[in-house]
C-alpha cells in the first residue's frame, strides 16, 4: 500500500526497467512503500516506449536490458523527454564507464549488488533535483526554493505558516483542501491544539491578498470542510 500523502507534491512517478525478478519485484515493493508510483518493465523497447508517451519523474534503467540497452532507452527518452531524471543500475565497470561517458548532467548510478537504503536515498535525490520549483494560479506566483511570493507582480510579505499555506491552497487551486490536511501539512501530522489558529492565519493570509474576509473572492471557504483558492 502506498504511503498516503494527500497534499505533498502530487505523487512521484517511477519507471523501473531491469530484466531479473530478483531485484526488480523488491525493488517495486520498497518504491511503493515509499509512497511512489510505480511501473515496472523487463525489457528496453517497452521501457522507452512507456518512458515517452508517459510522464514519469525518474527512470530507474538497467544498462544491462533485453531489446535495447539501458543507455539506448535514456537517449530515446531524452529526445521526447530532456528533464527526465534517470538512475542507471550497473553491473560491471565498462557499463560504469558507459554512464560516465552519457551526456546526461544530474543522471546517477547505483552499482549492482547494492543496499536498499542506497538505492532509495539515490532516488530521492532525483527526485528532489526535478522537484518543481514554482507554483503559481491566477495572479499569484510563489518560488518555492527561494520561499518568496508575488500577486500581480508585487511581492507578498508572508510569514512562513502564511506562505506554507498558500503554496498548499495555490498547488491545489480550484480544489478544495480540508482543514484536517491543512492542520497536519502546514502544522504538525500530530496537531492537538485548536484549528482557531488556521482561521487566524487564514484571516492575515486574505488581508495580504486584498481579500475580503466577508466575501472573500480568492480563497474561499467551504464551510464544514476547509478552503479553495480560485483560480
Ligand atoms: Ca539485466
């Protein structure tokens, strides 16, 4: 069962293309439990079939692959697909070699046999590195590395909680986000106090936005279930 993360980023997608059960299946199940999504393929012309017409984050390839080779499948994927991120898995040290030689910045490998743990920590590298980096809706724009905010240009002074729930209303804009999911994501997951709290950030958040409270037009209130930013 994957791991429910309700308003995290949208779940990563994790393509897996290595020819032996034996590392693939666990390798699949370790994923899930992670909280991807995950498909898994044995063989290279399937793997850059699936890989171009489908949206993954990472590929995870074996360089060593039936039809075509793990390098030959990153290439094809790369021509429909340049930001896709991409572990290799090597056997050997001429595959090594190989991945060194791959024009392909960012891309990691993790040699065979390897521990899960390292495998997993690699993969959440990648997928940290093509994280997004900005969400915007209407005329609201936030730069979530940078942790700044702008309305119509103009640059928001929002104090954390406050910028942490906009980027969670704004990455969800046109839906609606229950207040139990704003208290356990912007809050704590073990949030025991009063949701009086979210209100009154909620409240300062709108003023800022030159919203009004009364009959507020860019966050809306969904009475009994939590808020919707509109887009
Ligand atoms: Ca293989």
């Amino acid at each position: 069962m994957p791991a429910e993360r309700p308003y995290d980023q949208p779940v990563a997608r994790v393509l897996i293309a290595e020819d032996d059960e034996g590392i693939r299946d666990p390798l699949v199940r370790a994923l899930e439990r992670e909280g991807y999504d995950v498909d898994a393929v044995g063989d290279g012309l399937e793997a850059a079939r699936i890989a171009t017409e489908d949206q993954h984050d990472l590929l995870v390839l074996d360089i060593g692959l039936p039809g075509l080779d793990g390098l030959e499948v990153c290439r094809r994927v790369r021509e429909e697909r340049p930001d896709v991120a991409v572990l290799f898995l090597t056997a050997q040290s001429g595959e090594l070699d190989a991945v060194a030689g791959l024009d392909a910045g960012g891309d990691d490998y993790v040699t065979k046999p390897f521990r899960l743990a390292e495998l997993l920590a690699r993969v959440r590298a990648q997928l940290r590195r093509v994280a997004p980096t900005e969400a915007r809706a209407a005329d609201v724009r936030l730069d979530l590395g940078a942790r700044r905010a702008w309305q119509a240009g103009r640059e928001l002074e929002l104090t954390p909680k406050e910028f942490d729930l906009l980027a969670l209303l704004v990455a969800h804009a046109g839906e609606v986000v229950r207040r139990e999911d704003i208290m356990s994501q912007v809050w704590d997951a073990n949030w025991f106090g009063s949701t009086k709290t979210l209100d009154m950030h909620m409240s300062w958040l709108r003023r800022k936005l030159g919203d009004d409270a009364a009959a507020p037009r860019r966050i809306a209130t969904v009475r009994g279930v939590g808020f919707r930013f509109e887009p």
